[in-house]
C-alpha cells in the first residue's frame, strides 16, 4: 500500500502526470478510515480517478492551491474532521491553544471558514474549475444557518465560496457519481440531479417536487421565519420521505453577499443572476444509505492507517491516537438530541458493518507493533445502535415529526442488543485482544428499553475500565425537554440498575455523567437544582460542557430565535457571558475559585437558604473580609 500522492514528486513516481481530483483539506493527511478525507480519496481510487491530497495548504498564498498542478475533473475541498471554527474556539470564542489534526498539535495550520477560504482561493487561481465542496462544516451550512462565532446569519456556503457544488452528509454515493458525471463530459453547472448535493441555478423552471424556504432576506429580517425554515429544513432530512428544498437570494443591501455579486477584489466569477436578480440554492434529496456490503466495502479500502511519513520529524498527527485502535461499527443515530447535528449529517437510520468486516479489521490492527492487546471502542455515534429503530425505516423513511425515543420509546422501537453482544463476543475471543472497551457512548434510555440483560451484564463485566460515561447532561425534566433526551427519572433508574449489575458481576465501577450548562430552557433556577442534584451526589465533575451553537441543530436554532422550532413556543436562552460563567459554576460549586460566582447565582435565584451550615447548603457563608483583615491587623499589633 502507497500513500495517495501529495507533491509532484510523488505523483511523478506514481506514474501521473495529471490527477482527476485535488483533495484540499484544513486537516493533515492521515490514510485511516476516521478520516473523511481518506474516505472519500481510496473511494474514487477504487472507481478509477486518481486523486492526490493537498493538505493545509497556506491560505495566505494564492499558490498554495496550485501545488499539484490543476486536475482533469475537480477540486474537492473540506474544512476536515471538525468545523473549522469549532476546531480555532472554545465555547467562549477563546483561541484554542492546540489543534489535534495537524502535525504536532500546532494551532495555526488552516483558516477560520476553511472551505469558503480555500474555495476562493481556487477560483482565483483557476476561475472555471469545477469546486465541490464537503464534510462537516459545508455540510451543516449548505443552507442558511446561524453563525455563533459572527453573531449572525449566514448564507448557504455556496453562496460565500464561490462553489459549484455542496456533497453533503456523509458523501460516499454522491462524491462517485459526481465524478462519474464530470468523467462522463457533463459540465458541472450541469449536475443537478444526484441525491446529497445542493447547487446554485438562475431559473425553477426544471426543479421538480420541491418545497420554496424564505429567502435569505427574509430570514434575517424575521427570527420566527427562520425558525419555521429551519424545521422544514429538519423535516427533509430522511432519504426516503425528504423533498427538494429551494432557497432564493436577491442582489441587494441585506441580500446576496458581494462575492456573489462579482467582486474583482476576490477573483471570483460574478454569479448567473436571473432578470430579477435572483439566484436559488437547490438542496437535492439525502443520498439512499449505505447497504451493510456497502459500508465492509468503504471499510475495506486500502488505507495506509497512518499519517503521511513527512509528519514523522514533527510527531505525527494527535487526533490518529483517539482512533488507531478503534472500530467504527455504525453510523447514523435515531438519538435525536437537539444539541446534535446528526439527523442533518448522517441522519437518522443507522447503518452497520457486517461481523466479519470488523473482525478482520481488529486482527489487522493486532498485527500493528503498537497494539497492546486493547481495542479502546467498537461503535459509532451511539454505539449500541446496531440496526435501525424499526424495520419500516429502511421502506418507508423515519416518522417525520416524531422520534424514536424521545419523549418515550416509540411502541414499534426495536431495542435489541443482540446482534451487538454476539460482536463484542467475537472480538473478545481474537488472539491477542486482551480487553475490547465501549467509549464512544451509548443511549441508556435504549439499553433499558431492552427486555434481555446480556448486553447490560457483557458491558458491565467486560467493556469498562473503572468508570462508564453516559450523557444525561441535565436533571431538570424542562431542561431535558429542549434537549430532546429522556426524562431524569430514566437515568435515575439506570444508574440504580447499573449499581445492581455491578453487585451482580462482583464488580464495583462508576458512573461518570456528562453534564450540560446554559442549554436552552435553562434559567438559573434549573442550574441551581442541577447543583442540588450534584450535592446529594457527593459528586462534582471535573469537566462542564458550556452549550455550543454549532450550526444545523435544533439548539442553535432556539439559542438564535429564543423559539422551539417543534413548537414555536418561546424558549428562555441565557445569551450573557457572565451569567454562562455562573450556571457553570454551580455545577462546580465546591471548587473555591468559584465562590463568589456561585454567591452571585444562588442571590439571583432567590436561593440563598443554600448559602449556611445546613446539611443541604451548597456552600458555607464567609465572615466579613474587612473584620477578617481587622483581626489580622490587632493580632499582628500584639505581636
């Protein structure tokens, strides 16, 4: 197995002297099936098309983009693994100081909005090359979406890069016959049937089928309507039920931005404007998902499994560790918690890998000189979602304005760990895997909703290491409502039934819950009782995730419009960074530094019977810092 080439050098070695595709990427270049990149590039190897990696290319430099020469078919451009924004900032909008996907954790490496940054560098360099963009950032963008880290509203990523077309979701159908079109001869203002992508047209006259959203103005000027298009954009997101969405932009003060109005100053190509100066975004239907052979055949690719060799000197890639020695047993997710953007990337049906496709990966992986006999996760989004909720999903689409465990378990919900038992069984059983670890998560409201226990006793007695992490992220039934998750007397339930198996296996682990701040619905009433829950615990955690307005979630949409999109009911969302900072330290109410913080909170809350030396107090009152600094003062006199 060789490397995909990345410098001339290489591609001459390989005997090409002009790619099909050039795969430009703010993540470095790692060969191994976790990568999005990888993915994409072995998959078009493996239908013909040659493709080489321009990894983080200097987006300073206009000749950055032109390294390996300009490519017979396309760009393919992606922000990488993670949102380029997300990937610079915390929560805060503090500058990260380490970025795990390029070599050495260097921070620095790609733009801020790389693929609109790399798209624009592209049409500079080549005006009438064909731009395809994808991943994560273009596709939780690919429509108008509400942009936490500018405070605003943002059009469609076509519209800002200066793309042709959107492959969005995972991409592996859409990205083939992309190329397949292109290789065939067709222009690629031409491609406007494939399912997964979104692309720009002047006229409606030959879209078909297809729901008309508000404009982009009219969504600025109206939070309530950009609720309403938001849902309607949620509703369409399942394959088998989902219409075409149409989203037009007018030139004009509010409208199209510059870019798309011709700007010299960018280099890009004024945009196909119809009379009335209108331009559409055509979002197609989600691509079909992958069959089980389909998914062992991605898999099955030959990846290197490492980071290209010119990363050596500097340490290699950080984000290769959280994954070498890990299985991806599914994708999809029926969870449908509105903090995620799941349902808008890879959806709602869950599609799996067969048993033998995972077991040769784990007895290759055991061959690696730096395996340890541990394979530190088999799983996926969830990962005790091995098949889809129910059997009519794969026929007939998920519920559109349903879910599947959410208020309740659905009465048609399958929940069957079956198929996942007699896996990890296998993998158990491999020569040299001493211990096969479940880390990527699971749904307890699932694991509970299943009548057999053996998944229950399997995880318990061999797939924790000390302490099992779940995800309740809050205790307040209001709370939980907006986050879309299972009501608090659910996880009450588990975490007494998890004791009772770990009594029953002789075992005595811990439950490590993942807890939320300043979700939407959350006033500091319900962070207070959050703290109450914490106190009677005995617990506090070490780490608190403040919520992130990512794009493309329900959450983001309520924190933007401060409405439930299901509903359109008002919700409360606490926007003010310091009362953000007191709801987090609630939930640390026992660090010290947080005192005055967590004083400030309990006042504001009405609640300062918890301020004393009570058995239910959170926090003891202090004395009066100037008697404190008069006592200090006497005592030293009389020294």
């Amino acid at each position: 197995m060789e490397f995909l080439p990345t410098t001339p050098e290489e591609m001459k070695a390989q005997g090409i002297s002009q790619l099909d595709f050039v795969y430009v990427c703010g993540d470095a270049y790692v060969d191994h099936p976790s990568f999005g990149h990888a993915i994409i590039s072995r998959l078009l190897q493996a239908h013909g098309f040659t493709v080489g990696i321009l990894a983080q290319p200097d987006w300073r430099k206009k000749e950055s983009v032109t390294a390996l020469g300009r490519p017979r078919l396309g760009f393919l451009v992606s922000a990488g693994n993670m949102d380029s924004m997300v990937n610079h900032y915390t929560v805060s909008k503090r500058r990260r100081s380490a970025d795990a996907y390029t070599p050495g954790g260097v921070m620095g490496k790609r733009p801020d909005y790389a693929v609109t940054v790399y798209s624009r560098l592209i049409r500079q360099a080549y005006p009438d090359a064909a731009i395809i963009v994808g991943g994560i950032e273009a596709s939780l963008r690919r429509l108008t979406h509400y942009d936490y880290w500018s405070d605003s509203l943002k059009p469609s990523v076509l519209i800002d890069s200066g793309a042709d077309l959107v492959s969005y979701g995972m991409g592996e159908r859409s990205i083939v016959a992309i190329a397949e079109a292109l290789d065939s001869g067709l222009s690629v203002q031409d491609i406007t049937f494939i399912e997964g992508t979104c692309y720009l047209t002047r006229h409606l006259e030959d879209v078909y089928d297809y729901e008309l959203l508000p404009s982009f103005e009219e969504l600025k000027a109206e939070k309530r309507r950009y609720a309403e298009s938001f849902y309607t954009q949620y509703c369409n997101t399942d394959p088998f039920t989902a219409k075409r969405l149409v989203e037009p932009y007018r030139r004009g003060k509010n409208a199209l931005p510059r870019e798309r109005q011709g700007s010299a100053e960018t280099g890009q190509v004024p945009a196909q404007l119809n009379s009335e100066g209108v331009l559409y975004v055509v979002q197609n239907p989600p691509a079909k998902p992958l069959t089980t052979l389909e998914m062992d055949d991605v898999y099955d690719l030959p990846y290197c499994r490492t980071w290209h060799p010119s990363y050596d000197a500097q340490g290699g890639v950080p984000a290769l560790a959280e994954v070498k020695f890990s299985l991806v047993s599914n994708r999809g997710c029926f969870g449908g918690c509105s903090f995620c953007a799941l349902t808008f990337h890879q959806g709602r049906i869950v599609q799996v890998r067969s048993h033998d496709s995972i077991v040769r990966e784990a007895e290759q992986m055991t061959e690696d000189p730096d395996f340890k006999g541990y394979i530190h996760d088999v799983g996926g989004p969830t990962a005790n979602f091995r098949h889809p909720a129910c059997k009519k999903q794969l026929e007939k689409g998920v519920c559109k304005n349903k879910q599947c465990l959410f208020p309740e378990p659905c009465k048609n919900l399958d929940a069957d760990h079956s198929d996942y038992v007699k896996l990890l069984r296998r993998l158990r059983e491999i020569p040299k895997v001493k211990k096969v670890f479940i880390r990527s998560g699971i749904r307890f409201d699932y694991l509970m909703a299943d009548r057999s226990q053996a998944f229950f006793r399997d995880l318990v007695k061999y797939h924790i290491s000390g302490q099992l992490k779940v995800a309740p992220e809050h205790v307040s039934d209001r709370v939980l409502e907006m986050m879309g998750k299972p009501k608090h007397s659910v996880y009450l339930k588990f975490t007494d039934a998890y004791q009772k198996m770990n009594k029953a296996c002789g075992m005595n682990q811990y439950l490590v819950p993942y807890l939320m701040s300043s979700h939407p619905g959350c006033s500091m009433k319900e962070a207070v009782e959050l703290a109450e829950y914490l106190r009677d615990l005995k617990y506090m955690p070490e780490q608190v995730q403040d919520f992130y307005p990512t794009p493309s979630t329900i959450s983001t949409c309520m924190y933007y419009t401060g409405l439930d999109p299901r509903t359109m009911k008002p919700v409360y969302v606490e926007k003010n960074p310091h009362r953000k900072r007191l709801q987090r330290a609630l939930i640390q109410y026992r660090n010290p530094e947080n005192y005055e913080l967590v004083v400030e909170a309990l006042k504001i809350a009405g609640r300062t019977d918890l301020i004393g030396y009570g058995p239910n107090c959170l926090i003891r009152p202090r004395r009066d810092k100037d008697k404190d600094k008069d006592k200090h003062t006497k005592t030293h006199k009389r020294r």
